[in-house]
C-alpha cells in the first residue's frame, strides 16, 4: 500500500513534542489522571484527536478539555492555554495554539504535536489497536495521503486568485487521490483490517474537511468529479455512524471556522453536500459544562 501512495513536503514543525514513554525512566509515562487534552473540534487535527480518544475508551482516565470553535487570541492562540505554554517555554514566542496534550502533575504541555499525540494515545494506553506493529509506514502514508493528494489540491482547485490550469491540475491531483482510496476500499470496511486504525481516522475527518470546507469553493462540475467515489463515500458514512466518531462533530463550529478565515468566493459547490453529516453529529457535539480554564469540558 505504501509504495502506491505520494510523498508529501514536511508540514512546519510544532514547537513543543514531549512524547510518553513506556514507564517511569521516560518521564512522561502513562498514568491515569495525569494528562489532559486540549482540542477545538472545529480543527481537523482536534477532531482526529477527539475520535482517537474515544475509540481508545480513555474518558474517565485521560479528561478532554473543548476550547471554542473560534481561538480568541492573535495568531489561532487561545487564551486559555496561554498559561501552560509559558510554563513550558518562558517567554513563549508563538501563538498558544491548540491541539495540547498536557501534564497536570507538572502543570506543562507534553507536546502539540498532533501526529505525535495521536501515536502515544494509541501506543501507550491500553484500548484497540489503533497502530498495530508493521503497519506503521502504511498507516503514517495514509496521512501523507491525505495532506498532499486531498487536502493541499481541495485547496488549490478552489482559490479564485489561480488560474484555471492551476485549479484544473490541483483537481485531478484531488480525483486521483481519491480514485486509489476507491480502490483501495473495495471489500473492505477500513483501510487496514477489521477494524479502525489511525489510518481510517485520519482520512476520515480529511473527508470531513472536503465535504464542509473545500467543497463550498468548487464549481458543480468539480463536487460532482469528486462524489463520483462511492465506496468512499459510503465509507465516509458509515464511519460517521460509529458513536466514536460521529459524536465529535461540531457542524456549526466548522462553518464558524471557516467562514471566520476564509478569503474565498462561495461557489456553486457550496450548495452541494455529499454526506449528510448532520444526520449522525450528536445534537449538542457532547454534553458540556463551563470549565474554569475558560474551555469546555467534557463529559
């Protein structure tokens, strides 16, 4: 699977990538209650986190935190997550951004590097088998897939400040992407096995960021290029009808991202959904309380 996948540029590297270990000569190490999440469900990398955590069953020993769909500080920082920044890195020189796994005995984040987060939820804590050995450089390519022929082309093919050719070539990059993954899919209900991996949850809420971002900046001829891979499609679905997946979408705070950022023109796309992800979003994402941190907890 790995040789048929594209390579992709190596994204900016996040400022803070502490990793958990297997015991107590790591530092970091697994304990119940000690660490805590930081996500906002309307990031793409906090939805990944988000379905990881509950796939792994880790609720009552590992506590998510849900900041605002919208960060409220300059530069996609949060307030809230300022204070352990500058615990970790005086002075801190960046935005606090989010995702953050933190350390609630030494009250600093152990990395914000989403990719890493993901592997020590699955590696190191007990729960399915989400980055089962010998499949790491299949799994990891999956990711690359995603960045480099859905994400980055879905992008291109929808910007008004390129030329036709531009968008054109950026979209057949995105439809041959998503022509091997309709390949790929057939016979299969995941990427890699039985059951779910990291590879499913990073595709799948690339997926979720082509139908509910991208797409509203694609003419009716590219939607309807791109909804021309059933399987992947039908797999879109069914994934969003598993309760670990499905509860974490925050529909409304997606839109309020985007649109919030978003330089774009709205183009006939927009009016054509390909899932209907509403259908399986639980009504209120999870039941929420205020948290003193100034997020949300969750329950």
């Amino acid at each position: 699977m790995s040789s048929s996948f594209p390579s992709v540029v190596p994204a900016v590297v996040p400022s803070l990538r502490g990793r958990i270990g297997h015991d107590a000569r790591s530092g970091f190490y697994p304990a119940s209650h000690r660490y805590r999440l930081h996500l906002a469900l309307s990031c793409p990398h906090g939805l990944q986190i988000a379905v990881t955590h509950s796939l792994l069953g880790l609720d009552e020993i590992l506590p998510v935190t849900l900041l605002p769909a919208l960060p409220d500080a300059g530069g996609d920082g949060y307030l809230a997550l300022r204070p352990l920044y500058e615990a970790s890195s005086h002075q801190h020189p960046g935005p606090a951004k989010a995702p953050v796994l933190s350390d609630g005995w030494s009250g600093r984040i152990v990395s914000t590097d989403p990719a890493e987060i993901l592997t020590d939820l699955a590696r190191r804590f007990r729960g399915p088998d989400l980055y089962p050995r010998g499949a790491e450089t299949a799994i990891d390519t999956v990711g690359l897939l995603c960045e480099r022929s859905i994400d980055a082309p879905a992008q291109c093919a929808g910007r008004a400040d390129t030329g036709p050719a531009v968008r054109e070539a950026a979209l057949r990059v995105l439809v041959e992407g998503l022509a091997l993954l309709e390949r790929r899919l057939e016979g299969r209900d995941h990427l890699l096995g039985e059951e779910p991996t990291l590879a499913d949850v990073r595709l799948w809420a690339t997926l979720v960021q082509l139908d509910t971002v991208h797409r509203w900046h694609l003419d009716a001829t590219a939607v309807h290029r791109i909804a021309d891979h059933p399987r992947v499609w039908a797999y879109a679905r069914r994934l969003a009808g598993h309760p670990a997946f499905g509860r974490h979408l925050d529909l409304a705070g997606i839109a309020l991202r985007h649109h919030s950022r978003c330089l774009g023109k709205e183009a006939a796309g927009a009016a054509m959904q390909i899932v209907d992800w509403a259908e399986h979003a639980h009504p209120l994402v999870r039941q929420q309380v205020d948290d003193p941190a100034g997020g949300r907890r969750a329950r």
